[in-house]
C-alpha cells in the first residue's frame, strides 16, 4: 500500500490483533477456540474454515507490532483506534516521503 499511495496520502489498515491478555481476551480465544468453528460450521456447512480462525488471528501481528511495521515500511503520524475490546484495531498513516 505504501508503494502506491502519494506522498502525503493516508494508509488505513482494519486488522484483527490476538486478543488482549485480560478475562475478555481469555474468553474471546475461548470462544474462538471452543465455540466458532462449530457454530460456524452448522451454519456454513464448513467447519475447517472457522477451525483456522483461532490460529490465524493469533497469528497476526500486535497492534503496536503492526504500527512499527507501518513506521518502517516509510508512514509517520501513525494512529490506532481499539475497537471491540481489542480484538480489532485500526490503523492508519500518512506517507512522508517516495
């Protein structure tokens, strides 16, 4: 994204984050874990789908792991916005320079 956007445009990332390491994180991993891929599963007739949710947002960067990438990757004046209990955050950037 920072390759094609122009100096001194904006970079918006909506990301999922591993939960944070407080009762409502424990129970969202519970819940991703224990109760998704077969709740998912009954109503989309695919249950490995939902399955890999837990691992795949578990694996995904911290939401201050993901704004020094952005910083790094050549974005200033970065941003996040915690939504849902910090389970979801948006993250957002201005390129400074080509």
């Amino acid at each position: 994204m920072v390759r094609v956007v122009r100096p001194g445009g904006r970079v918006m990332i909506l990301e999922f984050s591993p939960p944070p390491k407080t009762l409502f994180g424990h129970a969202y991993n519970w819940y991703l874990k224990r109760v998704m891929p077969g709740l998912g599963g009954k109503v989309s007739g695919w249950e490995p789908t939902y399955g890999y949710l837990y691992s795949s947002i578990n694996a995904f960067l911290d939401h201050n792991s993901l704004a020094e990438l952005m910083r790094a990757e050549g974005l200033d004046r970065i941003e996040t916005r915690r939504l849902s209990g910090g389970i979801a955050y948006i993250h957002a950037g201005i390129k400074v320079k080509d």
